[in-house]
C-alpha cells in the first residue's frame, strides 16, 4: 500500500515539475531560437542585397 501511494505522490510530483518549470523553459527556448532565426534570415538578406547591388 505504501508503495502505491509513493507512486502516485511520484507520478503528480512528475507533472508538477513537468508544467511548472520544463515547459516554460522549452517555449522560452523556441522562442529565443525563433528569434535568432529571424534576425539570422533578414541579415542573410541584406548581405544578398549588398552582394547583387556591387
């Protein structure tokens, strides 16, 4: 019986730090990374730009 309740204190304490702190920080990352992508895109565009005008 003991052990039953440990599992399920285990299982929702899994959840708890599931949705409380690894989530969050996963959407920060992709958005960090998104980010960097559109910086990265619009730079590589101008640098085409300069190219092809010279």
């Amino acid at each position: 019986m003991g052990r039953m309740v440990m599992l399920v204190v285990g299982a929702l304490l899994a959840l708890w730090v599931l949705f409380t702190f690894i989530l969050p920080m996963l959407m920060g990352l992709l958005q960090l990374a998104l980010i960097v992508g559109v910086i990265g895109v619009i730079v590589f565009v101008a640098v085409t730009l300069v190219g092809r005008s010279r």
